[in-house]
C-alpha cells in the first residue's frame, strides 16, 4: 500500500549527511566510537530525515538530521534509566534539557554530553527562522520532555494507559508537532497561524504523524514486549480492550490503513489551500509555494518513515543476543557496570 501510493524518494544530500551525522555523534560523545562504527549507518537514522524533509538546504537537512539522531539516543537513555531505577539521573537529565531548550548557547559546552549534544542541534534549529518560531519550537518541546516523564512513572509503576489516553500522550512523546514544526526551515517560510491552524493542513499534518507513530508501534512491538514496555497501541489494546495480541496487531494495521485513506482526502484539501494562496497577494507568491512544500513532505514522512521502519537495526529484534537490551546501547558510559 505504501510503496505503491508514496514513491520513496531522498535528498540529494544524503550520503554527505550520513557521513557528518556519524562525526557529530562522536564529536559530541553520543556514542563510543565503537558503536557509531558497527551501528551508525545500519540504524538508518539520516535516511529517516533525508526521505522526509526534501527541499531543504543542506545547513537545515544537517541540523535536522544532527537533532533527529540525539533524539534517538535521548530515548535510548530514557529507557536505560528506566530499567536500571534511575529516577533521579532522569529528573536531573529531565531538568537540564528544560534549561537548555530556553538558553541552548549557555549550554554548549555542558559536561553531560546529551544535554550539550542538544544545545548545540537547537541553537543551529534557532538560527534559520524568526523568534516567533523559536518560541513555538521550545513550547512544543517542553511539553515532549514533560510526556517522556509521564512515560517515566507509567513504566515504574507498571501502568498501561487506556487506548485514548495512549494516543493523546503517544501525540507528545513521538512529537508530532515538532516533526510538522521543522517542515518549515525546510521549506525556508515561517507559517502564519492562518495557515498552521487551517483545518485542511492541520488535518494533514496530523494524519502523518498518526500514521508514523502507529507503524512505529506495529514495528516495535517486539522489541517492546520484549523489553517490558506498556506504551504500545497494541499493548494497550490487549491489556484494556480484551484482544488477543494477533487481533491487537490486526487493530493497528487497521487504523494505519485507514490513515493512510484520510491522510490521501486531507492532501488534497491542503494543496487547495496552497493554490488558494499562490497569487492572491506579494506574500501569497511566497506562501503559496512554501505551504505546497510542506504538506509535500508530509507525504514524504509515509514512504520515509515505512522503509526506515523495514531497513533500521533498531527494531531487528531477532538479531540481537539480548532481546531485552539494544545492542547499540552503551549501557556502561550510561551508568550500568
């Protein structure tokens, strides 16, 4: 269904992104040299973004990519610190990357290398469009850092969340305003909240997230029960709808299906929306292209997020020796002995 309705495309960009995500991972300490050797490129993590954010200039791309890849080992930590009871290094991580969202220059040279790694992919995001848009980047963040801690406690305690309750915080922690947020550097066009709000294109934005946060859970399932985990639409499903696991899975593909439908109706509503504007002002011979550009790339997320889902070591579960615990993990520069 996907390869055949979203062609798989990737920016030009890519193998030089690739190269220099893999530098930054060890200029910044997010890895060990050892592990960004045997892991870096196989867990795809810059085909993710260079499928996704086409049209972007390569300084916006890289910062992009550079952010995506901290993002995964900030998750992989989260995890780590769950695991091996550590609430109070993810309070005082959760602390710091609130302060560093707010000031990211004053950060930069931060002795944790996961809250300087961030200060320094956030400082390069803020420099390439107007405050007012730095200002949403942060709010929205916030609130992702204030949702990995309510997964914290979900986790501790064993809780697993109703199905709706489940969503609403899966929007949070997969943060789908975030990834609809960076669609605009990309483009090279902060939107106006006209726009931004307009159901037509904030229906759009939100069926690709769906559609990348549900695929990612049929994907990770695995790997998730595997490791004890409680936030996975399927596991939500068997725990508090009385399904089987084979039926939750039937549920998940499902809903992504039907997404997939909506989503293909809510593009078309969106593009209307771009041509609506094209001509209409000086400003919509701007906006018109730039709105075009993103609900575009929207597009892009499905055919990005379903191969990177199929090619990434991330979720090869059955390949690791430990099921339990991801191999690219540096569980001894986290703490663990």
């Amino acid at each position: 269904m996907i390869e055949d309705a979203f062609p798989r495309q990737l920016h030009p960009y890519w193998p030089k992104l690739q190269e220099n995500t893999r530098d930054w991972l060890l200029e910044k300490r997010l890895m060990p040299a050892d592990k960004v050797r045997e892991y870096a490129d196989g867990l795809c993590y810059t085909d993710l973004m260079a499928g996704y954010y086409l049209g972007a200039p390569d300084d916006v791309l890289q910062a992009i990519a550079d952010y995506s890849a901290w993002f995964f080992v900030w998750d992989d930590r989260h995890d780590r610190d769950i695991v091996h009871g550590r609430p109070a290094d993810w309070r005082l991580l959760r602390n710091r990357l609130h302060a560093a969202l707010d000031a990211p220059l004053h950060h930069l040279h931060h002795p944790d290398p996961l809250v300087e790694g961030f200060a320094d992919s956030v400082s390069r995001l803020y420099s390439f469009l107007p405050r007012t848009w730095n200002r949403r980047f942060a709010r929205h963040f916030h609130a992702v850092i204030e949702a990995y801690d309510r997964e914290f406690r979900n986790r501790t305690e064993g809780y697993v969340p109703k199905v709706e309750e489940y969503l609403a915080l899966r929007r949070l922690t997969f943060a789908h305003r975030i990834w609809t947020d960076l669609l605009e550097p990309s483009a090279g066009c902060e939107l106006p909240d006209s726009v931004r709000g307009h159901p037509a294109y904030r229906r759009a934005a939100l069926l690709s997230q769906e559609f990348a946060a549900w695929y990612n859970d049929l994907c990770s399932l695995p790997k998730e029960i595997a490791g004890d985990e409680v936030h996975n639409l399927g596991i939500s499903l068997v725990t508090h709808e009385g399904l089987t696991l084979e039926e939750a899975v039937d549920e998940v593909r499902r809903r992504i299906e039907e997404c997939i439908a909506e989503f293909l109706e809510a593009e078309r509503g969106a593009l209307a929306l771009a041509a609506e504007m094209t001509g209409e002002t000086a400003h919509g011979e701007e906006l018109g292209p730039a709105v075009r550009a993103c609900v575009g790339n929207m597009r892009n997320w499905f055919s990005s997020v379903y191969w990177f889902h199929h090619e990434s070591g991330r979720y090869m579960v059955d390949s690791w020796d430990d099921r339990s615990t991801p191999p690219y993990v540096n569980n001894e520069a986290a703490g663990e002995k």
